[in-house]
C-alpha cells in the first residue's frame, strides 16, 4: 500500500448500496471501511474484535441491548468484542468503520441479506 490521501467524498461516490463495507485503507492489521447505510441491521456481536464507527454523513446510531447511541458528523463509539448490538439509519448515512482485517460485518450471524464479502475494495 501507497502512501496517497484519500479522497471520503470521491470514495463514497463510487458506490450505492448499503450495508457493504469497502475497504479503503490497512495498517497494522487494521481496515478502514466505509459502508452506507439505512434501515436496521441484525442484532450480533464479534467474539475476538472491537470495532469502531465514525458517522461522515447523516445520523447514524449503535443499538445496545440497554441503550442507543445516537451519533451525527464527526462523531463516533467504540463497540467492545463481545458485546451485542445493532446499526441503524433512518435515512441513508455514511460511516466509517475501524476493526481488524477480515472481520465479518455480522459477526457471529450470517444473514442471507446483511452479511457482506469480505475485503471487498473501492
């Protein structure tokens, strides 16, 4: 991998469906994703792997089993591994996602419509 900047607004242009990740960046076993998404995503958790998401564009939110964190532009929450939640967007939103490479998008479940290939790029 190059070092050259990466363009968030050129990137997210280059695809439309939601709640596919492309990885955009690596480093230190780490992937930087960016997904769209709207509606909600299924309950799961990741065993071995934190992740976090940053809200680019629109509101995004992290449904815990206990809680909800609501989030906007700029903002952001580290999910701990092993503990259960949910995504969801009202209306379509940009987020970026930081966790270990290969790490399913569902977790512990596979879901015929949600789960995603992995180390797709753009």
């Amino acid at each position: 991998m190059s070092a050259e900047k990466v363009s968030l607004p050129d990137k997210f242009a280059k695809f439309s469906e939601h709640w596919r990740p492309k990885v955009v960046a690596q480093l230190n076993g780490q992937e930087v994703k960016l997904v769209k998404v709207e509606g909600t995503f299924p309950w799961h958790h990741h065993d071995h792997e934190d992740e976090m998401f940053m809200v680019w564009k629109g509101r995004f939110r992290v449904e815990f089993r206990d809680r909800v964190v609501d989030m906007g532009p700029g903002e952001f929450v580290v999910v701990p591994r092993g503990v259960e939640h949910r995504t969801a967007a009202d209306a379509e939103a940009e987020v970026l996602i930081f966790e270990p490479a290969a790490v399913r998008n569902t977790g512990n479940v596979i879901d015929d419509t949600y789960t995603a290939p992995i180390g797709a790029t753009i």
